[in-house]
C-alpha cells in the first residue's frame, strides 16, 4: 500500500525569476537610464576603456568583485575543478556603474556625475556639436581676437605712439570686435538654447542661424579692414536672418514660462532684438552720412543697453535664482520696474543724442543727462533683486531629492 508521503508531490523551492514580483523604481533613476541610453553612454564608457582590456581574457583583474563585471568580459581562466565548485560571478543586469552594490544611492550618484563630468561627444553617437554651440565658439573666437588686438594695440601704443589715446578710427574698429563679433553671437546662441523653452517658441533653425553668424562674422572682418559701409549692410543682414532663424516674432506654440517671474517677460525679451535692429539701422545711416558721431554713439548705446543689458535683465532674472537651488525671485514687480527703467532710460540717450549731436533739436541737449538717472536706478533695482533672492535661504523642496537620495 502506497503512504500518504508518496501520495503528495512536493512542490519545486525554486522559483524563476520572471515570476518575483518588480518593485517601482525610482524616477529619478528612470529618468537618468533613459539619457544615458538616448546619450549613448554605455558605449562611450566601453569605448574609453577598451584600450586596458586583456585580447584573451578581457580587462585585466576582471569578475575579480562581482560589482564590477562588465557585460561583454570574459572571465579569468580557471580549473574544471574549480568551475564547478563555484558558482559564476554574476553581473547586475543593464548597469555600468563601478560602485559596488553596497553604497547608497547618493554614492553611486557621485560616481556617476564624476563620470559624465568628462565625457566628451566624439564617443557618443551624438557626435556633431548642436548649432547653438557652434555659435556660442564663434562668440569665444571673437573674443579672442578681441583680446589679441586689444593686447598688440596696447604694445603698439606703449612703443611706437607719443600719446596713449587710441586713434579714433581704430577705437571704432575695435568696438564693433568687442559686441558684433563677441557679445552678439554668445546671446544669440544662447537665445537658441533657451528662448524657445521659455517663450514657448517652435525651435529655431539651426542652419539660418549659423548663416547668420556667417554674415555677421564677414561685416567684423570688413569692418576691421576699414569698410565700414559694406560691414554695416552684412552686419544688419546676420541680424535679420538671425532674428528669422530664431522665430522671435512667429506665433508661440504654447504659452510662455512666466512662473516666478513678471509676465512681461516675453514682450522685453523680444524687445531687446528691436533694439538691436535699431542699432544696425542707426550704424548703416551713420556708415552713409559724413558727419555722423551722434548717430554712432546712439547705435552703441542701442546695442550695448537696449539690446545686451536688456537681455542680461531678463534672462538673469529668470534663471539665475532657479540655478542658486531653486530659489523664488525675491520681487516680479521689481524686475518689471527695472526693465522698464532701462527701456525709458535707452530710449531717451538712443534718441535725444541723435537729435543734439546731429543739431536737430538743441533743446535736446538739456534732456540728455536725463537717462543716466533711470539707467541707475534700473541697474540699482537689478542688482538689490537678485542680492536679495540670493540671501534668502533655498526652499526645503528644492532640497528633497537630496534627502532622498541620501
């Protein structure tokens, strides 16, 4: 007679793996596994290390901690004996990371972050630079040059001239270096970065752009080499095809991000490029005219206020309290206050100055100091916003994925 005990079937202790339930992940951990498998990450790493890897065995000391066994190396020889006294290394599915299993989430972070820190695009199927990169290089060319010129005028002066003032001609030259050919294509690559988020713009075209760039590049050589009015003609055309590049003045796609700042925010943003036209209006009228010192200046301070400080205004005042941990601008208000100061305060040098110097309007003369009262007090106001959103302490939210992670 057969027993209860053979009766039963004892049931299997193992169970496979695709039946254990998944725990959620983290997001943030998500998040981060999708950009480095969009990046091409797992292949810059083998990439780099490819070179230390054994042609038998692998890299050399691999497997030897279970933690760092790559996927694709192949394990150190060893005995029958001892292959099967053991059980192979195993090696965590879809990682890469060198930290061992047993470090807090925060240490692996660190691991990371010094990792990508170098990484560079040449190993990465991302290999071509995006255009608004390519613009911003451009802006650092220029400012090289202008720092070499700057650097052999000075020589030049100390040596060969009987006065130190730099010959009016030259100071000219020298100044459409220093904005067209420097500050010029750093805003505008930047503006291809970030003006698009945050006016909620279609992205803008990358090739335009970089023909912009080109003609803009072209009118600081002519006007190095002393044509003035051809560089002018190239200098307002990189405007204009860099405006259209940009899709400034197209319908947005969705609307603007204006939490925490003043929802005036877009029309000053787009603003600043009217007066950047402006100023290659003012600089191909002075280029054509004989007696034109008055329309020269207005056409710096157009470019130098009107467009550049403005930009540096608004877009500060945007991201500069959210990269210092997040923090809320201290006052919207006064970040309207202060662009619309410096607006007044450009608009009346820009325009009482071609009026006096050009002798149009002598009357003009007694209201042209005027402007540097509302320029301060806009450069005032700036500056007491952000001291006081930096002085104030970070919000606890900003610091909660720290905690978390931690």
């Amino acid at each position: 007679m057969g027993t209860r005990k053979q009766r039963e079937k004892q049931e299997d202790i193992w169970i496979a793996h695709t039946e254990l339930a998944v725990a959620p992940g983290h997001p943030f951990y998500q998040r981060l596994n999708e950009l480095l498998e969009a990046e091409g990450f797992d292949e810059f790493v083998e990439g780099r290390c490819g070179k230390f890897y054994a042609e038998k065995y692998g890299r050399p000391s691999a497997c030897t901690r279970p933690a760092q066994c790559p996927r694709n190396a192949a394990a150190p020889a060893s005995p029958p004996a001892a292959r099967q006294s053991r059980a192979p290394p195993r090696c965590p599915r879809n990682t890469r990371s060198a930290a061992p299993e047993s470090k807090s989430p925060a240490s692996a972070f660190l691991v990371f972050f010094r990792i990508v820190s170098g990484h560079r695009a040449g190993h990465s199927e991302k290999a071509r630079l995006d255009e608004w990169v390519l613009v911003v290089i451009a802006g650092s060319v220029g400012l090289l040059l202008t720092l070499l010129v700057n650097a052999g005028l000075a020589f030049y002066l100390s040596f060969q001239s009987a006065s130190p003032e730099v010959p009016p001609n030259f100071d000219q030259r020298l100044l459409v270096l220093e904005t067209w050919g420097c500050l010029v294509p750093f805003v505008w690559g930047f503006s291809a970065k970030w003006l698009p988020v945050f006016l909620g713009l279609r992205p803008g075209c990358g090739r335009i752009l970089l023909l912009a760039v080109a003609l803009n590049s072209g009118g600081v050589l002519l006007a190095l080499a002393g044509a003035v009015l051809p560089a002018t003609v190239l200098l307002l055309m990189g405007l204009a095809t860099a405006i259209s590049a940009l899709r400034l003045f197209e319908p947005a796609e969705r609307p603007a991000k204006v939490k925490g700042v003043h929802s005036s925010f877009p029309f000053f943003v787009r603003l600043a490029y009217v007066w950047a036209s402006i100023a290659a209006f003012l600089s191909l009228w002075a280029a054509m005219s004989r007696d034109s010192s008055g329309i020269w200046g207005a056409s710096r301070h157009a470019l130098t206020v009107g467009f550049l400080a403005t930009m540096v205004f608004a877009i500060g005042q945007r991201v500069l309290p959210a990269f210092s941990g997040m923090r809320p601008l201290f006052s919207t208000k006064l970040m309207f206050l202060s662009l619309l100061l410096l607006a007044v305060g450009c608009l009346l040098r820009v325009s009482s100055e071609v009026l006096a110097y050009q002798g149009f309007v002598r009357s003009a003369w007694s209201w042209l100091p005027t402007f540097a009262i509302y320029e301060m007090t806009a450069v005032t106001l700036f500056a007491f916003n952000l001291l006081t959103t930096f002085a104030r302490e970070a919000p606890a939210v900003a610091m909660q994925p720290l905690r978390e992670a931690n």
